[in-house]
C-alpha cells in the first residue's frame, strides 16, 4: 500500500481485516519494522480516537510518533496555485507538505471539509496537494469526503462479531441517520456506505428526505425513507449523522423520533448498535443503548488501533 485515503487504496479487504485481527492477538510481533522511522500526524481539526489510536499503532510498530496540532500550532496555509499570499495566509501548502515530507515517512492528515462548497470539498484539494508536495506516504485520519481508517476499524468490528455466531445468510447491515444540533460532514456516512457496499453483508441506509449521500459512495446499497422498515430484522444498526449532500452543508430536518431508542431496537433482530463517536447522548442515541450490552462502540474505537497498525505495517512493508 502507498498511500490510505479510501477503500480503493486497499487490494483485499478480508485480508487487511485479517492482518488487523492477527495484529490484535499479538501487537507486538512488528516491533522492529519501524524501527528508526518517524511518522507525523498533522491535525486540522479535533480528535480523541484518531489521534490516540494512531500514535499507538505506531509505537506498536516501534515508530517515533510527531503529533502537530495545524489549526492551533502551525501557520495558517494557503492551497490556492499562484496566489498572492498578502492576506491571513502565511505558508504554502506547497512548502509546509514539502518540508514535512522530509522530517517524516509517512503522514497522517485530518482536514474537515468547511460544508460552503461542495465542489471544493468533494474535490478533496487539500488532501490531494498534500499528497502531490510532500513526496512521502500519507494516510488519512479524515479527509473532507471520507474517514477510511474509521471504516475499517467498523469492518474489523463487524467481522469479530459475525466470528461468534452462527448465520446461515448474510448480515443485514443498516445505516441510519441521526438527528444532531450541528451540521456534521458526510465523511463517516460515505465511509461506512463505501466499505459495506464491498463487503459480504446486506446493506441499507435510511435517512430523512433530502440527506441522499453521493451515489458515488452508495452504489448497491438500498436506500429507504422510512427508518422503521429499514430497521426490520437487522443485524447491525450505525447511527450517525450527517448534514445534507444535494442541499449541500444544511440541517434539513430536525425530527427528534429520528434517535435510536430501545423501543425501535425491537423491530431488528437484536441487533449491536455502532456509532464511530464522540456521540451526543439522548441527541443521536439514548443512554439506554448507549449503556446496554447491545452496544459496539468501544469495541469500535478499540479497534482503531488495529486498523491503523494493519495500514501503516503494510505501508511500512513497501517503504524502499
Ligand atoms: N471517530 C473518530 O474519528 O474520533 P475522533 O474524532 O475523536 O478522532
């Protein structure tokens, strides 16, 4: 693997979800194999997960781990080609990739999209100038349009879970939208739906009119309206929210009875409920969920580190 911003970047996906089991049962088997080498994750915005999870899996690895906090620490910097940088910019994405690329050998980078423009974000600018300039390997940690490192850690989570029970047909896997104050990016939404749409389950998002997810990201999937036929016999329910794609950035419906409750649980066939956190308690899911043994969400977040220490071993495995 060169470089990890999507489901693409990956040959096999049982076989990465593999390697992040066999990882989990002993973390510690690669511990020479990043010997003497750095990786930098560059933050532009918050993190718990990403940030601990990640440092973690390489120091499994036994890498030297720089943490730079970009929105707060670093200079303010410019992306557009040719600009005349006499406003609140202060270095070129150009140079700062660059010069990173050569104290690093592999980056992590976590770059929201800004919800103003979908042509902007959707065209994943930032990211892919990083990639062009700064001439090492770069693995995302949430890019404007997709958050892969979550998707696998979701994929790893789903596969532990179908290891313990006998099914004679495949998983129904449901993605359901969830109210939220704030309007939240698309990226964990297209994530989840473009790794499941390539996994061996049977898949369904449900959301409210409106909040269509790119079809680039969803092609296979069935889409539904109503929430409580998509939530019939389920095996997996993931709860997220997402601000609207097509009215792009927009809070568009603010129905509470869209929160997963116990009482909506019981229309699924028991089913373990996700969610990639941090979550609004009683806003996205109740505390009763949230509490019960039904829960996977730690055992999600959990398995970041794994997921992240599968990426950067086979990154590490092509390094020349
Ligand atoms: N799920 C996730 O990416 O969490 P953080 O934003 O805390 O990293």
């Amino acid at each position: 693997m060169k470089n990890f911003t999507s489901v693409t970047d990956v040959s096999h996906l049982n076989t990465i979800i593999q390697s992040a089991l066999d990882i989990k049962s002993n973390p510690y088997n690669d511990k020479k194999l990043g010997e003497n080498k750095t990786l930098g994750l560059i933050f532009l915005n918050p993190s718990l997960r990403t940030r601990l999870s990640t440092q973690k899996a390489a120091m499994n690895l036994g890498m030297n781990v720089m943490v730079m906090n970009m929105d707060k620490e670093g200079w303010a910097l410019e992306t557009q080609e040719g600009a005349i940088m006499n406003h609140t910019t202060v270095e070129h994405i150009k140079d700062a990739a660059a010069v990173m690329g050569e104290y690093c050998d592999i980056i992590g980078v976590r770059s929201f999209p800004k919800l103003i423009d979908k042509n902007e974000d959707y065209s994943e600018d930032f990211f892919n100038k990083f990639i062009k300039y700064c001439g090492v390997p770069v693995v995302s940690l949430e890019s404007a349009t997709l958050h892969p490192l979550q998707s696998l850690a979701d994929c790893i989570t789903i596969s532990e879970n179908e290891k313990l029970i006998k099914r004679i047909s495949k998983p129904k896997v449901v993605l359901t939208w969830a109210p939220h104050i704030k309007p939240l990016p698309q990226a964990v939404a297209n994530s989840f739906a473009e790794w499941m749409c390539k996994s061996d389950v049977d898949f369904t998002i449900t959301h409210p009119f409106g909040y269509d997810l790119n079809e680039k990201f969803t092609s296979g999937a069935k889409v539904l309206i109503d929430q409580n036929e998509a939530l019939k016999n389920a095996d997996y329910v993931y709860v997220k929210n997402w601000s609207s794609y097509s009215d792009y950035g927009k809070i568009l419906c603010n129905d509470t009875t869209w929160m997963l409750t116990l009482e909506k649980l019981k229309l699924t066939n028991q089913a373990k409920v996700m969610h990639c956190l941090p979550v609004r308690r009683n806003v996205e899911l109740s505390d009763a969920i949230l509490d019960s043994p039904n829960s996977l969400v730690t055992q999600q977040a959990n398995n970041r580190t794994w997921a992240a220490q599968a990426v950067l071993k086979s990154i590490l495995q092509n390094l020349v």
